[in-house]
C-alpha cells in the first residue's frame, strides 16, 4: 500500500452543543502502514479531537468498534480501507439511540443478551476436578461461544429495530443456543420456556441479515433454526 | 464545589479478568460491591488472550506444582517472591477448575479433560523437557475465559459501573485508602465512590511502547492513580517483549503457535533458536527468544526488503490442526499480515507485550509499601490483583500462561483478603474534605489549557522515546538520555491542549487524562531501568555484558533486589527478593539456561 488521502463523511452529533445531527466531510492522508479503517479513524482523530468513537483492542476481538460503513455494520478495526468506496460513510449503528457521534446507546441490546440468562446452570454440586465432556459435545460450542457481542447483527435485524424491547434478536439466541448446546447445562427446559413467546424468539422471519454482517463468521440464524426445531421436537 | 458520593462496601476498578474474579468473592459474599469499567466487561483486554492458562493439571502427561515453582522461579530470573510463586502454582488446579465450573468452553483431551499445550519455559521434573502444562480454548482462552467471569458475575447479580473512569484514589492523612473518584463518560459527571475496601484491578500499560500487543486502552490508570497518591511501584524496569507480534501491526501471535509445533526461521530458512536454546529451542523462555530474534535481525539475517523481521513457520503441520488448534491465529495473519499462514510463514517480530512491575502486593493481594521500619507494611483498604499489581510472582520475565493465572489466583485472594477485613469489621472512614480536589483541578487544567502539544503529539513523543531508549536491548548511555527526555515529556504533557469541551463521552479529554496516566508509568520505568546496572531477565544491558563472573550479566551479590520507584522525588529504595517458600525448601541461585 502507497501513501494516499481518503475521504470521509461522518455522522457527527453532540447533544451538549448540536440542535440536530449532521455529516461532516472530512479527509485524512494514510502511512502506506495505515491498512484498517481503524487505523485511519486514528489518524482523523489526531487531526479533529472532537470526532467520538469507540476503540479497544484493535484486532477484532473486543466488540467495541462496530459502526456502519458504508451502509454495512462491521468493525472498523477488521474492514481494509483499501476495499471501501469513497467518500467513506461513517454511521452509528442502526436502531440503537444515539449518544454521541458513532456512539451508541446499547442498553437494549444487553439486557436481551442478559433476558437469556447468560450462564452456565448446573445444580449437581461441583465435582472436586473438572466435568467431563467428550471432544465431539465440546465441538457444539464452536460457532456460538465466539461471539464478541460487537451488536453488528442485532442492528443490521429489522425484527429487531421493530421491537428492541421484545425481541431477543440474534446475538441473544445465538448465546441461548450456546448454553442450551452445552451438554454441562441441565437448564434446557427453563430456556426453551424463557423463549416460547410470540416475539422472543419467533419474530426471527430468517432474513439473514445477521450472518451477513457478523464479523465472527457466526451463524445466528442457524442457531435460531435449531431452538425452533428443539420447540417443536418438544411440542410433539 | 460538592460532588455526589456513592456509598459501598466495596469498589473495584477494573472488569477484566482480575476485577471480575475479585468481584465473583464479594458478590458471593454478599457485600455491596461497585465494579467500575472504562469499557463493557468482556470488553476488557484479557479477552485477547489467546494462549492459555497455566495449571499442573496433569492431564495428558504427569506434572506437579513443584515443577511449576521451579519454572516459574527460573523464569523470574530468580527475581520472584518464592512465597508467593509457591502459593500461585498450589492454586493453580483449584481456580482452573473453577473455571471450567463456570462454564469455561475449555478444549478437551480424549477422555473428556480439559485440553493442555506446552508453552514456553514450562517443563517437567524441574527443567527437564518441555511439558503440557497450557489450559486453553483454542487459541481464544482469554475470550473463553473473560466470558465465563463475566457471565458468573451476571449469575451473582454484580453491579456493574460501565464506562466510568476512576481517576484517582483517596486516602487519608492516615494513608488509608477510601475509594476512588470516578467519571461518568456519558455525562461527565464525576462522583465519589466511597469504599471500605478499594480493589485494583486496572491492567496493564503496554501503551508506553510504540510498537505494542497491547489493547488501546492499557494505559496504566490504577499504577498512575497510585502513583500520584503516594504508592511506590515496584520492579517497573521489567517489560516483556512478545517474541512474536505481527512485524508492522503488533498483533500478538500465541506462543501457542510455537507450542503445537511452529518454527522460527531467518532469512537463510534456519531454525535459529537450535544455536541459542539448544534444549527447548523455539520454546524457550520469552526474554530469550525475544533477544535471539532481535539479534538475527541485528546481524542482517532478518526477512524482507528492510530484513527488519523474522518468520514463523507452520507450513509443515496438518492444516487441520492449525484450523482446529490455531484458527483464530490463522484469521490474524490473514487480516494483519495478509498472509494464510497455512501456506506461508509469518512475519513477526519482537513486541512490549507485559509489565512485569507493578503495584506492591502481598499475596494475600493486600497493597504494602514501606512505612516506619517495615519494608512491606499494608496500606489499610487497598488492594490490587492481576497485571497492574506486582506479587511478585514474575520478577524479571513472566513465562507465558502465567499471567492468565496471575490474574485468577491474586483475583481471588485480593478478593478474599477484602471480606476476611471487612467482615473483620474494617469500618467507612471518613472522606477527606479535599477528597475530590485532584480529580477536579486535572479535569480542569485539560479543559481550560490552550497553546499546547496535543495529546496525540504527546502520546507520540513518550512511545518514541520509551522504544528508542528502553527497547529490547538497552544502553548506558542510552537510557541516561532517556532519563532526561521523559522528563521533558513529562513538562510538555502539562501543557496538554484539547479541543474537544464536551460534556458527553469526551474521549479527546479521557485519552488526555489516560495519556497522563502513561507518563507516570513511562518514567517510572525510564528510571528504574537506568538505575540498574546489571542485566537481569527481560532486562539486559549492553554494559552488563555475559561475563564469567556475571554469566548472562546478571549480579546478584549487587542486585538481587526489587526496586521501589517513588514518584513525588523521582527516588529508587530497594527491597530484599523473599527467597524462602511457604512450605517447600528455597530453590537456590543458578545461571539460567534453557
Ligand atoms: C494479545 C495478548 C495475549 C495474551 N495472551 C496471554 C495468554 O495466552 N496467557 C496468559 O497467561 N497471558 C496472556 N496475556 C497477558 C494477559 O492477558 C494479561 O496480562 C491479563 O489479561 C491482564 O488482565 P487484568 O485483569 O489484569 O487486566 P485487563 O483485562 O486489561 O482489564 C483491565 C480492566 O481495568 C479497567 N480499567 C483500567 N483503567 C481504568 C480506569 N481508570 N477506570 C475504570 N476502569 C479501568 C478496564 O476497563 C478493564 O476492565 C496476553 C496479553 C495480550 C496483550
Ligand atoms: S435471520 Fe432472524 S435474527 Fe437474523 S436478521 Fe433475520 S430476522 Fe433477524
Ligand atoms: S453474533 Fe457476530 S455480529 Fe452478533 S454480536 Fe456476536 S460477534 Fe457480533
Ligand atoms: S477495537 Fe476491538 S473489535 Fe475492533
């Protein structure tokens, strides 16, 4: 990669001094070593202290730099500058209330994450070593456990814009999967009855949006297949 | 001006893997506790961890705690506090266990146990050959790992602060510790929160570096906090560099990639590390192999065009391995470096990865400091476990997998050390009238300076200056000069300048107040690097050269000695190593090879 200049069009709002939200054209020259969208976020911020953004661990595995880019969730930190159409558009993810900037509020999208019981449940008194559990069960988990919590694809649901409140949307079924998958949790029942509800689970209309912009490469909407079908197996 | 006060038995400051192992203890015990996080919970930069977790586990092969003391010691250089690298490696089984009870997605053996990966520096029978002795999830151990805390919190009804900044600590003129003051970054607002018993759980501050593994946010608060109320910091010359961060992107590449088989090689296609390591080779400890790399590439046998950096190779392992064991390294090489290490080799180069130093603790994760007589006498109140405290159980070199376990055990123990006192009636002690003074004029000063440096420019003069002068291998004269200019940085940091006046989540001003953080730790380590004058583990010395009085310029008739850094006077007091283990016999001095 060579030394070049990118254009940007943020979404800017700060409620301690703007009536309304506005877009601010803005560029920044890159290093030939600038390869992420984060890396050029860092640069703009030397330039504009004023731009607000979430950032932590840089390399995709903390789930604090989801924005929308380009029209698309994803992590700023994970997308190649290089691949983006210019002017780059910089919003906040979709659905969410706005704090500041790309920042948003994700107080909704917790507590459906925390609706699931995030947990391990397992009554038995704990064994003195560990419990075992054979390869192939510990295998179920991958494809769930990754999960990063990053709201990429609960943003990107439109079942889950309509109703933030009442939906769990995918990044709370995926880790209700995982749970109900571990052969360590004896909760199955309980959590299948937690999501036997008109819009807990099944406002899910299998848009895929969600594998579609999940920065993980999971799966949500499999996941989502599998607790419908244990339902169903359950009903009959 | 007033600000609110938050009452509470107990405040931690920090949501990784420390604080929340901390937290588990006090909500389980039932006592009001406050967690407090820059970020969301498994947000935190242990879920970047991707190694593993070390314990005796035995599992595929036989082990013993013993044999992990022995390491452990041998890794620290010799630097670690025995009593509290005994007490660590006896735990080891107990809290790993207890992770795997919370729900840890731990890889597993045939027979169902949890899955175990040699790493470097971890042998058997005292030094023997390399030994499995790595718990982990993949290469995702610390994500696996952060989640299963953060989830048993969730289960305990912890209550959570997220996205509050602790900006400094508040003791009294007793040297008390009463809680800390806080920020709100949504809003701004600053608040006391007023605590028996205060826990630091900040993480570390690889930061300071240019070239760092570290997560963006590890900016050192909990040892700048400390700092600035009075608290020493202890063995802050002692930095790791990761033998293999992504050349270019700092990315980290488990050592784990080395512990299923992966190979460096120079330019030339060697695998070097035979001439420097002939018994463990690429699984040698970190400091070593981190030096034998920079040496390669200091004798012009480097890769690439500017040959500034060296490759690891796993070309020759079952790719089904490396997409079961190593998928999430596979992932990193494609993004970072553009390269599928299934094909081709690595580029990695040495990386400011961990701080060995930190906050003096005892191992019951009680803070102590010298006051009256007593070299180690307990500051009441306060508490510190995990990357920002110093046990000392690392001394001059961590081996890998250690710190995960660092982080569970001091976790705990600080934990309980803090019910055991309050439930042994430690009482609220009342709030200073200045208490939120300094937390107030530094908010101010930022926001009302103008004509300075920015942050960014600052930040940047004090990482170069830490590279350049306190780098893999150090010089006199070097890190004199060093000296000099991070004061200079220092001076020019008071003049900080920001635009951003904001109430609501202002993060130029938190990245100013971070950056301020970051220089305490800077000089502290600038400080004591030029005051010791041997070479010692991560430390070495080009005039402490391998002699054969000082076999790897190490002199511990001179410095086998922990050094206290007191930051009001920029002053150096050293402390004895405690040599003499709980209930095993001392392991005695010897030059360390692998
Ligand atoms: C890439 C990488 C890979 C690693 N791999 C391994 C490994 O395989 N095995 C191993 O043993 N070790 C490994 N390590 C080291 C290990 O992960 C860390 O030392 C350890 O996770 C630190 O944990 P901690 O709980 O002390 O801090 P952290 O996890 O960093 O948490 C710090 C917490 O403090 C909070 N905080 C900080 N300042 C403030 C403030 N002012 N106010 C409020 N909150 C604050 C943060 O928000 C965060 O919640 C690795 C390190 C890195 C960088
Ligand atoms: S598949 Fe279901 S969860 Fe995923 S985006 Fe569509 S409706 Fe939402
Ligand atoms: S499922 Fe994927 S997109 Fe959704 S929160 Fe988890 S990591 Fe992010
Ligand atoms: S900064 Fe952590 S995921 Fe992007």
């Amino acid at each position: 990669m060579s030394k070049r200049t990118v254009q940007f069009s943020i979404y800017r709002y700060d409620p301690d001094k703007d009536d309304a939200p506005y877009m601010q054209e803005i560029s920044v020259d890159l290093e030939p070593t600038d390869r992420k969208l984060l890396d050029a976020l860092t640069k703009l911020k030397a330039k504009d202290d004023t731009i607000a953004y979430r950032r932590s661990c840089r390399e995709g595995i903390c789930g604090s730099d989801a924005m929308n880019i380009n029209g698309k969730n994803g992590l700023a930190c994970l997308t190649d500058i290089d691949e983006l159409k210019q002017p780059i558009v910089l919003r906040p993810l979709p659905g969410l209330p706005v704090i500041r900037d790309v920042i948003v509020d994700m107080t909704q999208f917790f507590k459906q994450y925390h609706s699931i019981k995030p947990y391990l449940i397992n009554n038995d008194p704990p064994p003195e070593r560990e419990r075992l559990q054979s390869p192939e069960d510990r295998e179920e988990l991958n494809g769930l456990y990754e999960c990063i919590l990053c709201a990429c694809c609960s943003t990107a649901c439109p079942s889950f814009w309509w109703n933030p409140d009442k939906f769990v949307g995918p990044a709370g079924l995926l880790a209700a999967y995982r749970f109900i998958a571990d052969t360590r949790d004896q909760a199955t029942n309980e959590r299948l009855d937690n999501l036997e509800d008109p819009y807990r689970l099944f406002r899910c209309h299998t848009i895929m949006n969600c594998v579609d912009v999940c920065p993980k490469g999971l799966n949500p909407t499999k996941a989502i297949g599998k607790i419908k079908d244990m339902m169903l197996r359950r009903a009959i | 001006m007033s600000i609110p006060i938050l009452k509470f038995d107990a405040v931690i400051v920090g949501a990784g893997g420390a604080g929340l192992r901390s937290a588990i203890q006090l909500s389980e015990a039932g006592l009001k506790t406050a967690v407090l996080s820059k970020v969301f919970p498994t947000r935190s930069h242990t879920v970047a961890a991707q190694g593993g977790v070390a314990a005796s586990l035995g599992n595929s092969e036989e082990d013993h705690w013993h044999w992990h003391m022995y390491d452990t010691v041998k890794g620290s250089d010799w630097l670690g506090d025995q009593d509290a690298i005994e007490f660590m490696c006896k735990k080891a089984n107990e809290v790993v266990v207890e992770l795997e009870h919370y729900g840890m997605p731990f890889d597993r053996t045939d027979n169902g146990k949890i899955y175990q990966r040699p790493f470097g520096g971890h042998m058997s029978n005292f030094g023997e050959k390399p030994v499995r002795r790595s718990c982990a999830a993949a290469d995702r151990t610390g994500h696996a790992m952060l989640h299963a805390m953060y989830q048993r919190n969730v289960k305990a009804n912890t209550q959570f602060f997220v996205e509050w900044m602790a900006l400094d600590l508040i003791r009294d003129s007793e040297g008390h510790v009463l809680g800390v003051t806080a920020m709100e970054m949504e809003t701004g607002q600053i608040v006391i929160f007023h605590a028996r018993a205060t826990i630091f759980a900040t993480g570390g501050a690889g930061r300071i570096y240019y070239s760092s593994t570290n997560a963006f946010i590890n900016t050192g608060d909990g040892l700048g906090m400390a700092a600035r109320a009075g608290i020493p910091l202890e063995d802050m010359e002692f930095w790791q560099f990761h033998p293999t961060g992504v050349a270019g992107a700092g990315v980290l590449i488990t050592e784990g990639v080395r512990g299923e088989g992966g190979i460096l090689r120079n330019s030339s296609k060697e695998r070097f590390m035979e001439r420097y390591a002939p018994n463990a080779k690429d699984l040698a400890s970190r400091d070593v192999v981190s030096r034998a790399m920079a040496t390669e590439i200091k004798e012009g046998r480097g890769c690439g065009v500017n040959k500034d950096y060296v490759l690891l190779d796993v070309t020759h392992l079952d790719p089904a391995t490396i997409m079961k064991r190593l998928p999430g390294i596979r992932e990193i090489g494609i993004q970072f470096a553009g390269v599928d290490c299934i094909k081709e080799p690595l580029p990695v180069v040495p990386t400011c990865h961990y701080q060995m130093g930190g906050i003096p603790t005892h191992y019951s994760g009680r803070v102590v400091m010298p006051q009256g007589g007593d070299m180690s006498a307990v500051v009441p109140g306060f508490y510190a476990g995990g990357e920002c405290a110093c046990a000392s159980v690392h001394g001059a070199n961590r081996l890998g997998t250690n710190s995960l376990l660092d982080l569970l055990v001091f976790g705990k123990s600080a934990g309980d050390s803090a019910v055991e006192d309050l439930k042994g009636g430690r009482a609220h002690r009342d709030l200073p009238k200045d208490a939120g003074d300094l937390a107030l004029e530094r908010i101010s000063a930022i926001d009302n300076r103008k004509g300075g440096a920015s942050v960014a420019e600052t930040r940047l003069a004090m990482q170069r200056t830490m590279q350049d002068h306190a780098g893999v291998f150090r010089f006199g004269d070097m890190l004199k000069q060093g000296v000099t200019k991070i004061l200079e940085v220092e001076k020019a940091a008071r003049q900080m300048e920001i635009k951003d006046k904001s109430k609501v989540w202002n993060t130029a001003r938190i990245e100013a107040l971070e950056t301020e953080n970051l220089i305490e730790v800077a000089k502290a380590t600038m400080i004591s690097a030029e005051a010791r004058k041997e070479s010692r583990g991560a430390h070495v010395r080009d005039d402490a050269p391998d002699t054969a009085e000082f076999p790897n310029g190490r002199n511990d008739a001179e410095w086998l000695k922990h050094t206290l850094y007191f930051p009001q006077d920029n002053k150096i007091m050293y402390k004895p190593v405690n040599m003499q283990p709980l209930t095993v016999e001392a392991i005695e001095l010897k030059t360390r090879s692998y």
